[in-house]
C-alpha cells in the first residue's frame, strides 16, 4: 500500500469512529442541555471542569505529540524494547504529577476559582469550588488515556483509541441519565471523572497486546526519556500559550450575563464536530507518516504530504464553517432546542456559533501544522508565533466583548486561530521550501471563491424556505435541503475552477495508485 493510501485509509478510519464519537459526543450534548440549559450550575460546571481539563491538555497534550516521533526513532532502529520503557517511565511520571497536582488543586480549589471566577461570588463560587475538587482527579486518568492514544498511534493502531473517546462519551450520557434527579450538577460531574475511567482502562488490552507492559522500574536517566522531556518542555509553553484564549474567554466571561459560558460551550461542541470529524483525524493520521519521513531527512517527501494534507483540511473544512455560519440559528434550534434548553438559548448559542465557525479551518490547520513542527523536532517556532497570537487574541477579545457579548469572544478566538495558522504557514514555508510548488495557493484560492459562492446558495435556499415548512420534521428538511444546495454548488464550483485534487482525492479513495 503507499503512503498515500495509508493516510488516506488511516484517516477514512478515524474519521469513521471520530463520528461515532461525535455523534455520541452530540448526544451527550443534547441530554445535557435537555437537563441544564444555559443555567448558572452549567455555568458553574465549565468553569470548574477548565482547570483540570487545561493541565490534562498542556501536560499530555504536549507529552503524547512529542513522545510519538521519539518512539518511532526508537523502534525503526530496533530498539523496541528501550522505547516502551521511556513510554513507561514517562507514564509513571505522568500520573504521579497528576496526582500531586490534584491533592494541591483540592486544598487550593477556593483559590483557584478566586482567579478563574472573578466575576463569581456568594453561591456561585461555592458551588464552583465545591465542583472544582470533584472533577481535578478526572485529569489522572484522561492523562493516561491520552499516553496510551499517542503510542498505539505510532504503532499504526488508530481504530480503539478513537473508539474510547465513544465510550466516554457514553458513560457521560448514561450517568448523566442516572445520577441527574439525584445530584443535579454534582452528578455530571462525578460522572465525568468515571466515564475517563472507563476511556483510559479500555484501551489497555490493546496496549499490552502492542507489547507494554507496566513497570515500576523506571530510568529517569535514559537518552530517549531526557529526549522527550526536552522536546516536552517547549510544546508545554506552547500549548499552554495555546490554551490562554480558553482562559480568556473563562475569565472575561464571568462578567457577562448567566447562561454566557453554557453558550459559549455548546456552540463549541458544534464546531467540533466538523474538525474532529475530519481535520483532527487527518493530522493524527498522517503524523506517524511526518514524523518518520522527518526521521529520515526526506524534507521533500514532508512538504508533499503535508500540501495534500492542508488541501484535503480546506477542502472539508471551508464548507463546513459556511454551512454552519449561514444556518447557525436552525442548527442550534433543531439540536438543543427541548427541556431547559429554551428559545432564549437558541438565540445566544447560535450567536456564539457563528462566530466560532469563521475560525474553523484556522483550527485544523494549527492542529495539523504544529504537528508538522514537532515531526521536525522543532518545538520552539510554534511557541513564538503563538505568543504573537495570544497577544492579538487579548486585545480583540476586549476591544469586541463589550458590542458583541459573548459573540466577540468567540469572534476573537477565530481570529487568534487564523493568525496562529498563518504565521505557522510562513515560517514552515523557510523549512519545507517545496510546500509552495504543490499547488497550495491556487487550491486555496479555488476553495475561498467556492464557500463564497456556496454562503450565496446556502442562504438564498434557507430565506426561500424559511416559513414553508414548520415542526422538527420541517426544520431537518429546511437544513438539509439548504445545505444541500450549498454544497451542490460548492462541489461544481471547486471542480470548474480547476481543484484537480478533489479527483485525485477520489480516485485516493477508490483505492487506485496514488503518489505519495
């Protein structure tokens, strides 16, 4: 099989049980919002649950990316037995500083929500602290389960890493379900400590059957354990700067109106479905593949992988951030519109949707780039730029917060997220100079004329049957068609003017040769 194919069969994998889980994920959503709405106690709940969810994603995050190259290095050298234990060493680092850092953020949880919450007081910030110490051990073992995913993705196994994130996402559900008329928000959230339980231990099977085993014996001292550490600690500050926009839009959203942040969070659960959909699967994918073409000096083969790769991202995305732009309001009604999710609801959710949606390709794109930089064992050009970023990410989060509400702090996190993409793209165009010979730009410009002639579609079809047709039924039937027709002229739009990637990408999935 060549490269090509495997990506392409590695990503039609994820990509098959990332919608599972986001289907899933969708549905948990749904119950959720069914139970909560956008209510103080959810308010109260994302904040609390950002704490351990920020270090979980600056800790592991950074560890399971950076560890994925060092392993491969390892075991392409013969040295398999030497790379499963740096991966155990660092495992048993790992969860030894989450369970620290948990005792510490139990005793300190009145502190900590002093700066998270600074809008917050009286009942609300009780109720945060009290949330706050239930859910920091979640980070334990959602750590874990992300170590386990980062070294079953470079032994090739994709399919029960991404399949673990359903059976979170199932868990969620049947907890929520079970424990709601019991413990109100107390219940979501020790439910949401268990069900990382359950997504860390069923990948394990697969993990010793990829041959690890778990061994105290660990050896802090090891070239390959100091390598990652090394790697480790400029992807840390990076992603920690990366998560700055989610504090930001925590912190300044404690000053809005109740039921603010509850928005802000199921709207960005609905613009991740798209991007985990397929812009996150493609670049899991195809980082095995970077990182071992990195390895072996091929920058020219990286720069190939890595065009197709950014075009097959903009060709799904871009559309898909139209879509969600033009019908936010109906989306957002058709899917959380029941229970306590009300009218009102809608309204805000939809508003912060639309907004979020204009960043959706500059997300997928930072999520593919830096993955680029750490295949190249460069984890210090992405930390500048997104310093630079953080930077504008502050500033148009407080110039648009005040005429936009809650819609300017999502507005500003999308600009932060192009900007990141933007600049990550010129400083890897010194690196990779062949990035450019591919055809991006044309491609590009080819995707930006056909969204835009797809928003003009897309909304034309939605006012014509806006009015038309009533109840739930008649609301999927307005989506669909509109959207639809959108992607109808979309798809004839790319193919005229001339995006010859989207028949290769065809042919790709039909299984006939492809270069790699």
């Amino acid at each position: 099989m060549t490269t090509g194919r495997f990506i392409f069969k590695a990503t039609l994998l994820l990509a098959f049980f990332s919608l599972m889980s986001k289907v899933l994920g969708l549905v948990r959503d749904i119950v959720i919002a069914n139970q909560f709405g956008t209510s103080m106690p959810y308010d109260c709940y994302q904040i609390a649950i950002k704490m351990p969810n920020m270090l979980f994603t600056i800790v592991s995050g950074a560890l399971a990316t950076v560890i994925v190259p060092v392993f491969v290095e390892y075991a392409g050298k013969g040295r398999r037995n030497e790379a499963w234990k740096i991966f155990n060493t660092v495992m048993v680092v790992v969860s030894l500083f989450y369970l620290a850092a948990s005792l510490v953020g139990i005793l300190g949880a009145p502190l900590l929500v002093k700066l998270l919450a600074p809008g917050y007081q009286g009942e609300q910030w009780r109720l945060i602290v009290e949330l706050l110490r239930i859910l920091l051990p979640l980070m334990v073992f959602t750590g874990l389960a992300s170590l386990f995913t980062g070294l079953l993705n470079a032994n090739n196994t994709f399919g029960l890493p991404a399949f673990s994130t359903s059976v979170n996402n199932i868990l969620i559900i049947i907890f929520t379900l079970t424990l709601y008329s019991f413990y109100g928000i107390y219940g979501l959230a020790l439910g949401t400590v268990l069900a990382a339980v359950g997504m860390a231990l069923v990948q394990l099977p697969v993990l010793f059957k990829s041959g690890f085993r778990l061994n105290l014996d660990i050896d802090l001292k090891h070239p390959g354990v100091r390598q990652v550490y090394y790697l480790a600690l400029p992807s840390v500050l990076g992603i920690t700067i990366n998560q700055a926009p989610i504090l930001i839009n925590v912190v300044l959203g404690t000053w809005l109106p109740e039921g603010s942040l509850s928005a802000l969070s199921y709207a960005d659960r609905l613009n991740q479905f798209p991007l985990g959909l397929f812009g996150m699967a493609l670049s899991t994918a195809v980082f095995p593949t970077l990182s071992a073409r990195a390895a072996g000096g091929d920058r020219d083969g990286v720069a190939v992988v890595l065009a197709n790769s950014l075009k097959a991202v903009a060709l799904i995305t871009v559309p898909a951030s139209v879509g969600l732009m033009v019908l936010s309001k109906p989306i957002v009604s058709l899917t959380f519109e029941r229970g306590a999710f009300n009218q009102g609801s809608a309204e805000i959710t939809s508003a912060a949707v639309f907004f979020y949606a204009i960043g959706l390709l500059g997300q997928a794109g930072v999520f593919l780039l830096t993955r680029v930089f750490y295949s190249l064992q460069d984890t210090r050009t992405p930390v500048k730029i997104a310093v630079v970023a953080v930077l504008l990410n502050l500033v148009m989060s407080l110039i648009l917060i005040k005429p936009l509400q809650l819609g300017g702090l999502a507005l500003a996190s999308s600009l932060y997220s192009l900007a990141n993409m933007t600049l990550l793209m010129v400083f890897l165009g010194k690196k990779l100079p062949g990035l450019y010979h591919n055809g991006l730009l044309k491609f590009g410009l080819a995707v930006l004329v056909s969204a835009g002639l797809m928003a003009a579609a897309t909304y034309a079809a939605n006012r014509a049957l806006d009015g038309w047709l009533s109840g739930t039924a008649g609301l999927v039937l307005q989506v669909g068609l509109a959207g639809a027709a959108g992607l109808a002229v979309y798809l004839a739009a790319v193919l005229l003017l001339g995006a010859r990637e989207v028949r290769y990408f065809w042919r790709t999935a039909r299984g006939s040769r492809a270069d790699s």
